[in-house]
C-alpha cells in the first residue's frame, strides 16, 4: 500500500483486529493470512485505532504485524514520526515479550527523500529517484521470498 493506503495494509497486518477501538474491524474474522506486506510511507498513527503511547499499561493496544511489514520511507516526510516514535518501538516491546528474534516492522528511512518518492514525475530529486530504485527492487525482492 501507499500512503493511506499503506496505513490500511497495516492494520490488516495487525496480529489482532479486535484491539482496534473501531469495532467493526474485529468483526473481520474470515480474513485471509497475509505472509507479509510493504506499507510505503504511511501515516502509522493509524487514526487513535490501536494505542498511541509507549505506557506499559497499554501494552495489549500495542501495534504488533503478525508477519513481516517493511516500511520505506522518506526522509523529508512528515508522517515519518509516528512510525520511528510509536509503532517501531511499540512492536520491538511486544517481540522482547514474545520472544521474537525477527523484526516484523523493518523501517527504512531514504535520506533526503520526500513522501511519494515512488511517484514518476518530471523534475524529481535524485534522492526521490535512488529511493525509488532501491525500493522498488526491494519490495519485488520481499514479494518473491513471501509467494
């Protein structure tokens, strides 16, 4: 997915849709096991759905993948934030307490990039250009080891 987009891949990587405090998203019980995703620049606040704090005492409101979700981002992107503030340390916390040696939100951040790096355009920075390259190559790379 791509940015909101992305936002929506996300949440239906969430290990357990009925933490969301929007109730109809727990009603999704028939859907089908994801082996992995890549979420472009998202907005990882993921509109107060999931808990937006580092507490303890949310824990279980943590955000968690229940298979790999690489994020790329840009560098020059406000929605980056939220993602290196919140849910990558939210999912490392929930991994100490599973157990998990993976890292299921692998974040990667494109110097100098802005939000839409993926976008053809004319006049397009080099940066937007090399974050492109590479995360297009990537993401057929993470495709091709999932199916």
């Amino acid at each position: 997915g791509f940015s909101n987009g992305a936002s929506t891949a996300m949440m239906m990587l969430h290990e357990d849709l009925s933490d969301a405090s929007d109730s109809r998203l727990g009603g999704l019980d028939d859907m089908p096991t994801l082996s992995g995703g890549v979420a472009y620049y998202p907005g990882c606040g993921l509109e107060g759905l999931l808990g937006n704090n580092l507490s303890q005492s949310e824990v279980g409101r943590f955000y968690y993948p229940h298979a790999p979700l690489w994020v790329p981002h840009a560098e020059k992107d406000g929605l980056l934030d939220t993602c290196e503030e919140l849910r990558d340390p939210q999912v490392d916390v929930v991994a100490d307490s599973y157990e998990v040696t993976q890292d299921m939100f692998e974040l990667d951040v494109y110097s100098n990039a802005k939000h839409g790096f993926d976008v053809w355009f004319t006049g397009d920075s080099q940066a937007n250009l090399d974050a492109r390259t590479d995360a297009q190559a990537r993401t057929l790379a993470a495709l091709e080891d999932w199916l």
